[in-house]
C-alpha cells in the first residue's frame, strides 16, 4: 500500500505542502483534515480580502495626487468586490485538491497516538503527519476586553459597513493596513500603540515616515500608550481608558496586537514534539519529530503566508526523499499601506553599513505621483563581504521592488555587481542603484 499523509490544516500552507508532494510522488495517499475553510485565514479574512479592500481605496488616493484626474469611493462596491474574491466558499479550493488526488475531511480532529489520528469519530492511520494549523490572534491583558466582543483581523476585513469611528490597538501591519483603509473610507480613525512609534518590527526610518504620512491623513497616533480598561460593546460604543490619559471613545473597537501559534487541542502531548511559546520546533528540514512535519504560523519563525508556503515546499521535499533544508536569510515582507513598506534580511544594523536613497530622487516619482509625497530605499551590507544582509523600502509597490534584494541577499550577490546592474527606466528600482552606490565599501 502506498503511504498515508495526513495533513492537520488546510491554509496555503498546508496547501502549498500537498501540491508540491504530489508533484514529487504521483502515488503517495493524501487526507487534508481541515475543520474551517480550505485555504485558511489567508484566503478569507486576512490576504486576500485586506488587499483587495486597499485596492481600490489607493488608486482613489494616488488620483487625487496626480494631475487632472478625479476618483471617488463607492463602499458599497468596494465591499462587493471583496466578496468576490474572498467570499466564504471553499468550493474551488476542495476541488482543486481532488485534481491532486487529495481527500478532504473535515473537522478539527486530535492525535490520539503516534500514527493514529481522530476526527468525527473515525480513527485515521498514518505514516506521516504534517501540522500547519496556522496562528490566532493574541489578546493583551486589558479589563473587560473579552466581555466587550472586539474586532480582531477577521472583523476587520468582513464588515460590510464603514464605522463612524475606530480605535485600533495594535499598530502592526495589520493595525496600519486596516486602520488606513477605515480612515480613507471615512471613519474618525486612532491607533493606539505601546511604543513610540509605528511599525515596531521594521526600521524606525519606516515608521516614522508611515506615522508622519497618517498624521496628515488625520489618523490620530496614541503613542507610548498602555491600555488598561475597555468599557462598552458592539452596537452601544466603547471608552479604552488609557493609563496617564483620557479615555479614548469610539463606535468600533478593533485588536491587532498580534497572533499566536495554534497548538493546543490537537492532541501534540501523544507526540514527542517540542511545543514552546513560539510554536511547534522544527529544524532545518521542518521535522518536528519522528514522522512529524511542521510548516507555516505554526512554527513560529516568521508568520508570513510566503513563508508557510516555502516551508511546506521544503517538508514535501524531505517527505518525498530529498534532502532539503530551509534558509531564512532572506525571508521579505511587505506592508500594504500606502506607501507600501517592504523589508527583507538582517536590517538592525549591527555591524553592517548602511546606504540610503530617497524615491523622490528617480525620475519615475514625478510621473507617477506627487513628487513630494516621500519613501526611500535603505541598505545593509556587510562589509568584510560585500554582500547585502537586509533592506527596507518604502514607496509605490514596493512589495514588488524588494524582490531584487530579497534574490541579492539569497544568492549573496556581490554590492559591485548590484551598482553594475542596469535597472530600467523610469522605475522606482533605480534606488537599487543609488542606494547601492551610497554603501561605504
């Protein structure tokens, strides 16, 4: 008989895992249990339905800062749009599996012992288990945050109408992103975040910018801020008292402080697994244990669907019988506010030098938007190498841009073959070049 996979979560992780298995091995058998939606948070309340809410809120924005050119928002469609392409229905999705000769069970289900799988009463047998069970949202210590029934992300990218005003904790990319799309629809918009700044994860240069940029839009930033209280619920208005400060009241309420690993009620004690606060332990070769595989939010390393992805790809690949082990020097990110914030490798600096360039300095700024809006490259070399170790841009789509340093630092391309590159004209890539060239090496 052929072997038996079972995999325990169908986001694109767990989907990305049995597509490359099978392209590997046309006879292994396959069973995804999945007790949602196959395709995960990704496909219907975070990725997916965020980008497209950003859409077309953006290109409003960025008409109005050309020239002869009006734009207005219709929410209503904005909204519809959305649906369409993250509407509640998995239907495409499970039909995409059985093209892959993979069965679908659903339910939550729980290992009940080495080899042997739960779910809806049936027993499942098999040889090898891989866990992508993804993240949830973490909840800060706040009094009454759980009677109040706040937003989270799933909330956030799901509503149908534009609230009179919102207070979002959390001031993340998910905070930003959502907050600027609120805003921009019309809504009295805070954030409010325990440092000092935005972004906390990414170069402060980037934060700041993104923070002065939302001031103007009339976001209000309550920085420095620890949230102690939460009086209200949905439909009545809440009152977060924040220590040191005057409450701050809002129709809406929404938490985006983050997400966690999802590990607990699948049964991970029957197996010699190693479960921390940060997930479930891999190494290098996304082996959690004695034919035991992990891959995506679950893990810990890094929660980006990209990342889940390539680790599914790299346990399919040791499944399969090869020998393959993951490399996160270079895992990008990008952040989908306007201007977009990408980043990529090592940017603390430490020990590095650094080279900066602004996105209002290459001709292609003024032929797309109003030249004074800013954003810039900034890179990181090493320099006893002189190789790049990380980079941050911000900018119009600058997600797509940070592609040639996420491949630089991967394929550790030399800094003088990067400033010998030609980059196309006009383009905002031309900071490559420029930036490149400010390196001290």
């Amino acid at each position: 008989m052929p072997r038996h996979v079972v995999v325990l979560g169908g986001g694109v992780s767990g989907e990305a895992f049995i597509a490359a298995l099978r392209r590997l091995d046309k006879e292994v058998r396959i069973t995804l249990v999945e007790n949602e939606l196959v395709g995960g948070e990704c496909s219907y309340w975070a990725c997916i339905p965020s980008k497209t809410l950003l859409r077309p809120v953006e290109i409003a924005f960025r008409a109005r800062a050309a020239h002869g050119v009006e734009a207005s928002l219709d929410p209503e469609q904005i909204f519809w749009w959305r649906d369409q392409n993250a509407g509640k229905d998995d239907t495409s999705q499970v039909k995409w599996l059985a093209g892959l000769d993979a069965e679908v069970v659903r339910g939550k289900g729980a290992i009940v012992a080495p080899g042997r799988f739960e779910v809806g009463g049936e027993e499942l047998a098999y040889d090898e288990l891989m866990i992508s069970t993804g993240s949830l949202p973490t909840m800060p210590p706040i009094e009454g945050l759980e009677a109040a029934d706040p937003w989270t992300s799933r909330e956030g990218t799901s509503a149908s109408e534009v609230p009179e005003s919102l207070v979002v904790v959390g001031g993340g990319a998910v905070g930003c992103e959502l907050a600027q799309f609120y805003a921009r629809m019309g809504a009295r918009v805070t954030i409010v975040q325990s440092g000092d700044y935005i972004l906390p994860r990414v170069d402060r240069d980037a934060g700041d910018l993104l923070g002065g940029l939302f001031a103007e839009e009339g976001i209000e930033l309550c920085l420095n801020a620890r949230a102690t209280k939460i009086e209200g619920a949905p439909g009545s208005g809440y009152a977060l008292e924040i220590e040191g400060r005057k409450p701050l009241e809002s129709t809406h309420l929404m938490i985006a402080t983050g997400r966690r690993p999802n590990v607990e009620g699948f049964g991970l004690e029957h197996l010699d697994v190693q479960v921390g606060k940060q997930g479930i332990q891999v190494d290098e070769r996304l082996s959690a244990g004695d034919r035991v595989w992990a891959a995506g939010d679950v893990t810990g390393i890094a929660l980006f669907t990209h990342l889940g992805k390539y680790q599914g790809r790299v346990a399919a690949a040791n499944i399969a019988g090869r020998d393959l082990v993951a490399d996160y020097r270079a895992i990008p990110a990008a952040i989908f506010t306007d201007p977009q914030v990408a980043s990529v490798g090592d940017t603390s600096g430490k020990n590095a030098v650094v080279g900066k360039w602004s996105v209002e300095k290459v001709s292609r700024t003024s032929t797309f938007q109003d030249p004074k809006r800013p954003g810039f490259l900034k890179l990181f070399a090493d320099p006893e190498h002189s190789v790049l170790v990380g980079g941050v841009a911000v900018g119009p789509e600058a997600g797509e841009w940070i592609g040639q340093i996420t491949l630089a630092i991967r394929a550790e391309v030399p800094v003088a073959t990067i400033r010998d590159t030609i980059q196309p004209f006009p383009t905002f890539s031309e900071t490559i070049y420029f930036a490149a060239r400010e390196l001290d090496l």
